[in-house]
C-alpha cells in the first residue's frame, strides 16, 4: 500500500527534474553556439574601392590589412603572359582560372637586377570549363577593378606544363613572365575598354566571372563559453542524480518505518512460570 500512496510524490519530482535539466542544456547550447561565433570583420570598408598605387607597393610585403580590399587600377594586359590554373572549381565543376599579366600604370617601377621597365600584377579575369576557351584578355588601355588578395603558394614537386602554372604564385608567375611584380594578385570584377565593360561578368561567354567575396573571418573558440557550456550539462546531470538521491533515502525510509510498525503489532513474549521441584520428605 505505501507503494502506491508514494509513486505521484517520485513522478512530481521526476518531472521537476526534467525540467530543470531541460533548462540546464539550453543554457548549454546557447553557451556552446556562443563559443564558436565568427567575430565581426575588423575592416568592413574593403568593399569601397582604392586605387592599387595607393594600397600596395611592389617589392613590400603583403600585409593582411590589405587583403580582401576593392581595387582600382588603370593599364594593359599582355596576351602572352597568361596561364591557367587548374583544379579550380565553379559551381562544383573542375575548370580552370585565366591568370594574365597585367602592366600597372603609374606603379613604382623596381630597380636592381632582373627589373623589368614596368611593373605589373597577376590578374585572374575568370573560370573556364575548356582550356581551349580561355580567351585573349581585353587590348588596349584598361580600367580594371578587383578584389586584392595575397599570392597563393605554389604546389611543389609539380610540373604544370606550357602556359600553366600550379597557383597564383607570385613566386612562380615572376619567373614565367620574367618581370616586376607586386606581392599578390587581382581577381577582376570589371574590365573597362574603351568605355565598354569586358569582363567575365559583363558578356555572356566561356569566360565566367569569379565572383570572389571577402574571406569570412576564422572562427575562434571562446573557451570560458565552452566551459560553462560543458558546466550546464554537469548542472543537468546533477539534477536527475538529485531526484534519484531522494527517491533513494525516502524509499529506504519507507522500509524501515513498515519494518518499525511490523514489530510494534508483535505480541509480547510470556514470561514463563518457574517450576517448582517437588522435594521428597
């Protein structure tokens, strides 16, 4: 019968348990999602173009403030400077990048050995499917604007063949080309010839455009937020071990109580009568 009269006490105190360990792992998953949060981009004006003379300088190193930022710049492409990088996707195709050289007008021009009279900067002006549809860049004067990035580093040990090349590598264009070059490279957004725009995204060609946007920041842990993540859990834990704790002591008590009555209905023992021994005269 005690049994009975106890089990709606253990399943109030059951669910109350659950509750609050319900609470406790939201709280976890709220500290969780708050640790791994992307932190706001610390320069969100890169997408205001400046010119590439004012933001870069050839032979400088490519410092990470620059990286991501809109530039403009005004100048020729050389037809027989240009590459293709394979293994580059595009709406999950394989393809391959069109990297042509570009001569940078009013750049600073480099001395010392192996400069060349100008100075120039790799363009990636696309994304083709067919190595044989990687057409001639645009001649003339051209008013290119882009996203600066750094250069990539090469694949070593590969050899990629004529007229390609295994990254955007300024290291390794500078070689191909033999000239001058700033320390990272442009993927175009507009080619502006003549006043009409050339480029990938402006004509409905093989060429298509790379649509390249700023990096989203690394992702950093916050760990004193993953701790009081992983905490909670513990919290939630406790909790149901708290409801089973006392379920434990008030079911040991409920034992002893009926054991304690039971012997309380026991009827007392007689004393026995003491006999007596006859003593013969």
């Amino acid at each position: 019968m005690w049994k009975t009269a106890l089990k709606p006490r253990w399943i109030a105190g059951l669910v109350f348990a659950i509750a609050v360990s319900g609470v406790f792992v939201l709280l976890s998953q709220w500290q969780f999602g708050r640790s791994t949060q992307a932190e706001i981009p610390v320069n969100p004006a890169t997408e205001t173009a400046q010119s590439l003379t004012g933001t870069l300088q050839p032979g400088d190193f490519f410092h990470g403030s620059v990286a991501d930022q809109m530039v403009t710049a005004a100048g020729t492409y050389d037809a027989d400077k240009q590459v293709l990088i394979s293994g580059r996707l595009h709406n999950g195709e394989s393809g391959y990048w069109v990297v042509t050289a570009f001569a940078v007008n009013g750049a600073p021009v480099l001395s010392g050995a192996g400069a060349s009279p100008e100075t120039w900067i790799p363009v990636a002006r696309g994304w083709v499917a067919d190595p044989a549809d990687a057409a001639e860049p645009p001649s003339g004067t051209v008013e290119l604007t882009g996203r600066l990035l750094p250069s990539e580093a090469p694949l070593p040990q590969t050899a990629p063949g004529p007229g390609r090349a295994t990254a955007v590598s300024v290291a390794e264009l500078i070689n191909y080309w033999d000239v001058s070059s700033y320390p990272g490279f442009i993927a175009a957004t507009a080619e502006v010839s003549a006043g009409t725009d050339l480029s990938a995204g402006a004509t409905d060609g093989a060429l298509k455009p790379l649509n390249i946007g700023p990096q989203p920041p690394a992702q950093k842990i916050n760990w004193l937020n993953l701790f009081y993540s992983l905490e909670w859990v513990v919290f939630a834990g406790f909790a149901l071990f708290i409801w089973w704790r006392l379920v434990k002591d008030d079911y040991r008590r409920t034992l002893e109580d009926e054991l304690d009555g039971g012997h309380d209905h026991l009827p007392a023992p007689t004393p026995s009568e003491p006999t007596q021994q006859k003593v013969q005269p």
